[in-house]
C-alpha cells in the first residue's frame, strides 16, 4: 500500500513538472495583430517557399512570400515587431517556389531570387538602396521554362563567391535537369553540372542544401526527390568535382521526400538531416562520424507519419538542445497529423506537448522558417499556407528566463554572407554547434542569425566561427542575451594574422612528404593531419617553424593540416597525389 501510495505520488509529482515545464514554452499565432495577414500561397501546385530573412539589413527579420501564378510575391518590412507590406516594383506574377536573399556579387546588399515551376527563374541585383534590376540573363543564368523548385546556395570550390544549384522536378522532359551554376566572381555564372559530375537525369526534386557531411572543409550537396530514384548526396571531392555517395551513406533513400533540413541535434559537431515524406514517416538521418548516417526517426519519436513538407531546427525554449517543427498538408480530421511541434527532452527523444499554442495549426502547408520578430532572443515560426488560410505567425511567447545568443557572420575571405560556416560555442564545457547555409527545409529560407540557447547558464567560454576560407575567429566570454555580427578576422591577434598568411605547405600536392612552414607563432603547439572524414589520422608537437609530415602511407585524396596552440588555430588543404 505504502509503495502504491509513493508510487502514484512520485508519478504526479513528474506530471505536474512536465506540465509546468510546457506551460513555459508558449507560442501564439500573431499574423493578423503583427500585420502580416491577408496573404497566402493560393492553391498553387505543391505550395511554396517563404523567406523570415531580414532583406534591408536594418536589424530586424523580414518576410517575403511565394505566390501562385497571377499573384505578386508579397514582401513584409519588419518595423520594430510589426510589419508593413512593400512594393519593390517586383511585378513577377508566374507561379513561384523558391524565394531568397542572397549577396552573389559580394557587395554588402542582398539580392533577390525567385524560382518558378511554369516560367523562368529571376535573379534581382540590388544596387544598395533597395532598387532592383533583373540580370538573371545577363550574369547566365537564364534557364527558360525549367519547372525549378528549389533553389540554395554555396561556395562548393572556396573561392569566396556564392554558386548556386537548382532543382527541377520534372521527370517526363529531356532537358529540365538538375544544374549546378559557379559563381565567376566578375557578376557572372558558368553552368558546370556536367563537368562537376552532377548527373543529368529526370529526377522528381524538389530542394537541396549546401552542407559539409563529413567536415573535411568541402561543401557537399544533399538533394531530396519524390519517388524514384533515391535521394542523392553528392560528396565534394575538393577539385571542382562531386561523387554521388546516397546509397554508400544511408541517405540515398527511396522515398517521397520533400525538404532538406541540416543541423546537430546531438551537438556532436557533425550535421544531420531531416527530410520529410508522406505517411511512411519522416527519416532524421544522424550522421555517424564516420561518413555513414542512421535513420532514428522511428526511435527518437519524429517520424510524423502523416503528409510533411517543411521542417525546421529550432531551439524554441532556449534550453540548449535542439527541437523539430513539421509542417503538412492534412487538416487533421482524418486522425493524421496535420502538423507537430516536436519537443527535445535533452536527451535527444522528442514528443509532442500539448497547450503550447498549436491548436489551430491545422491548415494545409507547406514552407516555413524561422526568425525573430521582435529581437528577444526567442525563435518564431512563420508558416504558409494553401487558401483560405493566411500564413501563420507563431509568436514565441515562452515565459522562462533562459539565456541566448544570436550571431550573424560577415566574410572578407569567404563569401559575404558566411555561407557555409560553422559556428561553435561552448558553455561550462559543453559545446554546440551551427552551420551556416542558405536555401533548406521546403523552399525555406532563416533568420542570417544563428541561435543558440544557453539555458540557465550567464556566460559562454567561447565562441568560434571556422570559416570556407580555413580562417578561424576566436571570441572569449562574449556577451549573452545580445545580437553579434562577426567579420571574418577580426578576433585574430596581429601576430596570428601574420601567421595564417605566411602558413606554406609544399610541394601541395604532395606525395611522399609535405613541409610546413611559417610556424613561428605556433611552437609548442600541434599540427594534425585529418582525413576527408574528418578523423584525425595522427597528431605532433611543432618544435620549430618548419615542421617535415611523412605521407607515405596514406592514399591519394584530399586531407586537413590543422595547426593549433591554445585559442588560435588555422587549416590548410593538403592534396595527395
């Protein structure tokens, strides 16, 4: 009797803490009250994107919205945590997937692409004062009738210009394929989808993503397609070309995805992947470490198993650790999901709390992202929807008291925008980690600044951009609950400067030995040699400022020096011929 009554006591107890910890968390949807409503995607074919990206630059997360065809993309200025609808003479009334901001000229400003299923793509530049003229024919990227869906955004060579790849979703025409575009660096692109090895075939996709799988400083390429044939992962092989690796990875799978959502939610350092599908469950591919991932849907709660588009990572509550919301198309009655917040318990299970402010999500939809309307350092999410409802604004209104941080990068080196960056921070040793991308989820474009929630913790060890160029900035107890924006450089020391540009390895490529040289600042250090699966394959002191590495067991590839002492530390790529 004693053991029932403690029993039933104990179980209470954990009833009523789980409830006040949800009754913590709290979103409430806000579009109409933010000025915001009266706009959807219509009835479109497959929905669309929508972009919570703050476009003029002014510190504040803006929205723009895809339209079907013969209706305007709608654009919202946020002005202080309310918005007003903005005409930017962009008249495009075609049916629009993909909307994006983007700087592909490197000039400070962010230009405007829009991708359409019907007609031609646009890129917009922006001349600095919110003025826009149309050059997609011009800088070559004119594709005609191409049925484009998604469209992101990288720098898969490291030259410091954004390149961009374009999904098609056609698989009955003999010319609507899949297209990588590089970047020229002069205001022009190049098709290179042949000569980089992306293969041209009739594929359903619907989206892609920049992101670096195996961490080796190369950006890869991960492609989610409805149906046949499998998902694609294209791994960068560092000299201007990719290998398609799916089925060798475990993300090559055959289903009807929709979305490509990259983050850590075990904040190992290595990315994920989320891709959503229809009522054969959603697959949350946990990168292994090792080049391989492991579907743990089905075990870690987020299989939806219903119809999902978008997806997006978020650490809604600040408590430093990763939580899912998931977008659909159903409205619910029929007892399938018609959306689902998914709340991480810190040990990487998710469940779906109930009272939180999602009650009425029950529209059909289909992109999402996130932002932060009124720059309190807690995420919201921005919805759009399929006729007759408006998008939803899902305010976050959580009531606890956990720190945060949000950083926005600016590269000198690298690309303008930091695209491809992996930001680190480490709090009473624990570390978590984003990456920078710019395209993701369904049609989805973020916030350009990263959160991190710290929980009950008031400061942060350190925090460290590495950067495309191999440049690493290293800041000490940054300042929390606070917006930094970090150019590229800047939290290197003078000496450390000097260092990163005068670091030589020759010969490179290299075949039995490498030297090393310019290792002045670094004495006493470490200099380790890493794979392109990021293991680390040995590691030595540096006694002098020339340092000989032996070479003669490993195989032709790419590799990473990676010279360290205390806080400073720099790469360089190694080819191995």
């Amino acid at each position: 009797m004693l053991y029932s009554f403690f029993r039933v006591l104990i179980t209470s107890l954990l009833i009523l803490f789980s409830s006040e910890a949800f009754a913590q968390l709290q979103f409430q949807e806000m579009a109409t009250s933010l000025g915001c409503a009266n706009t959807s995607y219509g009835t479109g074919a497959l929905g669309g994107g929508i972009s919570f990206f703050d476009f003029d630059s002014d510190g504040w997360d803006d929205l723009t919205i895809a339209s079907e065809t013969g209706q305007s993309i709608r654009f919202f200025k946020n002005n202080g945590g309310t918005f007003t609808e903005v005409s930017f003479g962009l008249t495009n009334q075609n049916e629009v997937k993909t909307v994006q901001w983007v700087d592909y000229d490197n000039d400070g400003d962010y230009d405007f692409m829009a991708t359409s299923n019907v007609q031609e793509n646009y890129l917009y530049q922006n001349d600095g004062a919110m003025n826009f003229t149309d050059v997609t024919a011009a800088v070559g990227l004119s594709l005609g009738t191409h049925k484009s869906f998604g469209s992101s955004w990288g720098d898969y060579n490291n030259d410091g210009w954004l390149d961009v790849f374009i999904c098609s979703r056609d698989g009955e025409s003999l010319v609507n394929f899949n297209e990588l575009f590089r970047n020229n660096g002069d205001g022009t692109f190049t098709n290179v989808s042949t000569s980089a090895g992306i293969l041209q075939n009739n594929y359903f996709s619907f989206c892609s993503s920049f992101f670096d799988y195996n961490n080796d400083g190369w950006q890869d390429i991960y492609i989610a397609n409805d149906r046949d044939p499998e998902n694609q992962l294209y791994r960068n092989n560092g000299d201007g070309t990719f290998t398609e690796v799916g089925i060798a990875t475990g993300t090559g799978l055959v289903m009807d995805a929709m979305s490509t959502t990259i983050g850590d939610h075990n904040q190992d350092g290595y990315w994920d992947i989320y891709v959503t599908n229809t009522h054969d469950g959603n697959a949350f591919l946990e990168n292994s470490e090792t080049g391989t991932f492991t579907d743990v849907a089905p075990a870690n709660g987020t299989g939806f198993y219903s119809v999902g588009w978008g997806a997006v990572f978020l650490d809604a509550d600040n408590d430093a650790d990763i939580d899912l919301y998931v977008s659909g198309m159903l409205d619910g009655t029929s007892g399938d999901l018609p959306s689902a917040f998914y709340l991480n318990d810190g040990s990487g299970n998710y469940t779906i709390p109930s009272g939180i402010g999602f009650e009425n999500d029950t529209a059909a939809s289909f992109g999402n992202a996130i932002g932060d309307t009124n720059n309190d350092g807690f995420p919201e999410i921005a919805v759009l929807n399929y006729d007759p409802d408006d998008i939803f604004l899902f305010q976050n209104q959580t009531s606890n008291s956990n720190n945060w941080l949000k950083v926005k990068l600016e590269g000198t080196e690298s690309n303008r925008m930091g695209i491809g960056s992996v930001i680190e921070i480490s709090v009473d040793g624990t570390k978590q980690y984003n990456y920078t991308l710019c395209g993701e989820g369904y049609l989805g474009q973020n916030s350009a600044y990263e959160f991190f929630g710290i929980g009950a913790a008031t400061e942060i060890d350190y925090m460290k951009i590495t950067w495309l160029s191999g440049i690493v900035d290293y800041i000490e107890n940054p300042a929390i609950n606070t917006h930094h924006t970090i150019v590229e450089g800047t939290f290197l020391s003078i000496g450390e400067e000097e260092l990163s540009t005068g670091i030589q390895l020759f010969p490179n490529p290299a075949y039995r030995q490498v030297t090393v040289s310019g290792l002045e600042a670094y004495v006493d250090g470490t200099v380790q040699l890493i794979d392109a699966m990021g293991r680390e394959l040995f590691s030595h002191t540096i006694e002098t400022e020339t340092k000989l590495l032996p070479l003669e067991a490993l195989s032709a590839g790419l590799y990473y020096v990676q010279i360290s002492k205390g806080k400073h530390s720099v790469s360089r790529k190694l080819m191995v011929h």
